[in-house]
C-alpha cells in the first residue's frame, strides 16, 4: 500500500481513543457482557514477559494469557510474520488451502509423533479442538459384536472448555448447570482412580477424555502409571483415548507434549493455547489411519479455522520455539522455580511441570492460622500481586498457577519468588481486617 492509500487513515490509537484504566473499565461495563467479571487491569502494551496497563505501570505476566503466549509479547519473529502474511493473504475460506496451512499439519504430526495415515483437523480454540474430538468418538459408535457405544468417560476437575459439547465433558457442576441439558452418554469419573476407570470403560465406551495435568482444577498430574492403565483398557474395550492437551502441550511442559515418555500411543490429541503464540488456533491431530477417516467430508467445519494468519503464526512460534532452545530453558528455569517455591514456608506443595505449576499456600511463615478459616487466600494473594507488580492466578482458594511465557528467565523467576512471602503476609492480614470489619 502506497503512502497516497494510507492518506486519510487514522492510526489505532485514534480509533479507540485514550483514557485512564478506571475510565475503560467504565466503559467496559457500559458495552461488553458481564461473562467475565470486571477485568482486573487494561492492559495496553506487551513487551517479552512484561506487560503495561492503562496507567503506565508494569507488570511481570506469570501467566501468558492462560498458557497462550508462549514466547510472551509481542515476539519479534512471530509478529514479522503474521504481518508478513495478512499483506499477502489473510482468509480464503476452507474451500481452498494455503502452504501455510500444510505446512503446519505436516509439523505437527512430526512433533507428535504420530504414526502413518494420521491426520489433523484445525479449529480457532482449545474448545472447538475438543468439540471435534467429541465428534470423532461419536463415529466410534459400534463395538465388535455390532453393538451401540454411547458414553464417553471423563474424569472428576476435568475442564475440556465451554461450548456444549466440550461442557458436557467439563466436571465443574457451576459451569454445567445453567445450560443443562448438555450432550448426552458423559459420565464423569474419580480423577486418578484407576480402578473407577476400569468400571467405567467396557464395550459401549467411544471414548475416554483426559488431560495429563488438569490446569484449571489448580495443576494436578495424573499419578503415575494412569495414562498407561488408560491406553490399556481402553485399547481392550475399542474405546478411543483422547488427550487434552490444550494447555500442557507445544513446550509448556518442557517437552512437545506432556505425554512424551509415557508410552503411549494415543488416538487423538487436542492442542491450542501456545500454539499460535497469542494468535488463535487450535488443533485436533488424529493418530493412525482408521482414526484419521471416522470425520468424513461434510461433517465438521469451521470458517475461520487453519486460515493462512494463525497457520503462520503458529508455524514462527514452533520455529522459534525448536531454533532458540526453549524446550530446555522451560525445564531449566520452571525445575528452578519450583525448587525455590518449594523452599519458602508460605507454600505448602508445588505440583506440575516445565511452566505450568500450581503452588498450594499455608499463610505467612507456614502459620496457617493467620488466615481465616474458609477465606480465599490465594485470590488475596492475586490481588496483592497485582499491585507489586506480578500477574498471577487463583484456580482455588488455597492454590495460585503459573503458567508464564515459556521465554521466562530465571532472574525474572526469582523476583517472584522473593516477592511471595510479603504477598502472602499482606493478603493475611487484609483478609483478617477484613473478618473484623464484618463481624
């Protein structure tokens, strides 16, 4: 575009206006639903793992978006290349393809692994990843004596996202109530009984569904052995395995996928968050040809998804991520980080791999007496944190996750670390002043 079709063009920052943080968030309540809350910050600007609000000040993002931007913001590389590729081509509709768009399904099926005949499916997000998995188990929809399958199994603090059908595979009764009823045959499970699995799974199972490390029910592994016992007995009933890694994979972990050196052999797996670096994206990857053929033409779709912009753009973060040695930073910096954390007397337990862990609180010094009984210490903490300067998260009241660009250095790592025992001590006493003035 010449500077002749530019004139007349209003730069961003006019077309939205400049205000204060309070004035945006004013007028945040006044035009977007109320789904999420009131926003914590207005954020306005990104920078590696630092961010900037409305207001100048900065922040060290501990949790990249939910896992999302893995090389932090905006990346050099990763930007250069989606503007690289939105001045060329930007949409076309999946009546068409784009090298872009081959390109990345063919790097995927590398990095995971997956054995000949597999095949992958893009969508714009973790849940509609899943809602096509949902899909691929409902054509697994007859066990060898000709007999009808019609339940799916998940576990108990599973979160696969929001849409109906990835709802009706999410535990969390808050979520699921107000939209009931959901898709039929899901039947939830204790999360890590391997024996409840084993009752459950037999000849009219699809599919099992579940996450290595359950990330929103506060970073819990599943204990070792279980993925094996998984892939087992549902290898023996005909059921499929279908993987989440919506959060755990493309180097969160440490490693490409969290499952790598368990052993097994999936039949799907789900990815998003860090795939595109901030850009949305997600995938479903199908293991193996009889898997790869259950979703025929005509039956899923998306507009949006696998478009030319968000296949570039994850295509530069696994580029970036492969040639600039993250994986081993992740290792490095998140065994670091969780050594240190699990130094400190405020903290009780630290759970997860790589950069993704969830770290249990006691109350300042260990004394969990200093925190009153039934009080959100870890919310206290994120709002305490907010103010020195950290952003972090609450997915229980005891229990606060990290999840920070996988680009995270270790002398940024210990300034939170430092950093905790005073949050943790200003959040007790906010929340006992706070117990006085209500009684």
């Amino acid at each position: 575009m010449t500077s002749e079709n530019l004139q007349g063009h209003r730069p961003l920052s006019e077309l939205v206006g400049a205000s204060s943080g309070a004035s945006w968030l004013a007028r945040y309540s006044d035009s977007l639903m109320g789904v999420f809350g009131t926003p914590q910050r207005v954020l306005v600007r990104g920078q590696g793992c630092y961010v900037w609000d409305a207001d100048g000040k900065q922040y060290l993002d501990l949790l990249g978006g939910i896992a999302v931007n893995a090389l932090g913001h905006a990346h050099p590389f990763v930007t250069s290349v989606i503007s690289s590729q939105l001045s060329t081509l930007g949409h076309v509709s999946n009546f068409f393809t784009s090298p872009t768009q081959v390109a990345l399904a063919e790097k995927l099926l590398q990095l995971t692994g997956a054995p000949a005949g597999s095949k992958v499916f893009f969508a714009n997000s973790g849940t509609e990843a899943n809602e096509a998995a949902f899909k691929l188990a409902r054509r697994n929809a007859t066990n060898a004596a000709g007999g009808k399958r019609t339940k799916v199994v998940a576990l108990e603090g599973a979160f696969h996202g929001r849409t109906m059908g990835a709802l009706a595979l999410t535990a969390k009764k808050a979520y699921r109530e107000p939209f009931e009823p959901l898709p039929g045959g899901v039947v939830h499970v204790p999360f890590g009984d391997i024996d409840a699995l084993a009752a459950a799974v037999d000849e009219t199972t699809q599919a099992v569904f579940l996450e290595p490390i359950q990330g929103e029910a506060g970073v819990v592994p599943l204990p070792p052995g279980y993925l094996a016992a998984a892939r087992k007995l549902t290898h023996d009933a005909g059921a499929l395995l279908i993987v989440d890694e919506v959060q755990t994979g493309m180097g969160r972990t440490g490693t490409w996928l969290a499952i790598e050196g368990s052993g097994i052999v999936p039949d799907a797996v789900t990815l998003a968050k860090g795939l595109g670096g901030g850009f949305p994206i997600g995938a479903l990857v199908t293991f193996g040809a009889e898997n790869s053929a259950r979703l025929s033409a005509g039956q899923h779709g998306t507009t949006f998804g696998g478009n030319p912009v968000a296949t570039a753009a994850a295509l530069a973060t696994v580029h970036a991520i492969e040639t600039q040695g993250v994986l081993a930073k992740v290792r490095a910096v998140g065994e670091r980080l969780r050594t240190a954390l699990a130094a400190l007397p405020e903290v009780a337990e630290v759970r997860g791999r790589g950069l993704l862990l969830g770290i249990d609180l006691t109350g300042p010094g260990g004394d969990a007496a200093q925190v009153p009984a039934g009080a959100n210490l870890a919310a206290a903490v994120v709002n305490q944190a907010l103010e020195a300067g950290f952003i972090i998260n609450a997915p229980g009241p005891r229990t606060i996750r990290l999840a920070p660009p996988l680009i995270l250095t270790a002398a940024q790592a210990d300034t939170f670390v430092a950093a905790l025992p005073a949050l943790v001590a200003a959040a007790a006493d906010h929340l006992a002043q706070t117990a006085k003035e209500t009684k």
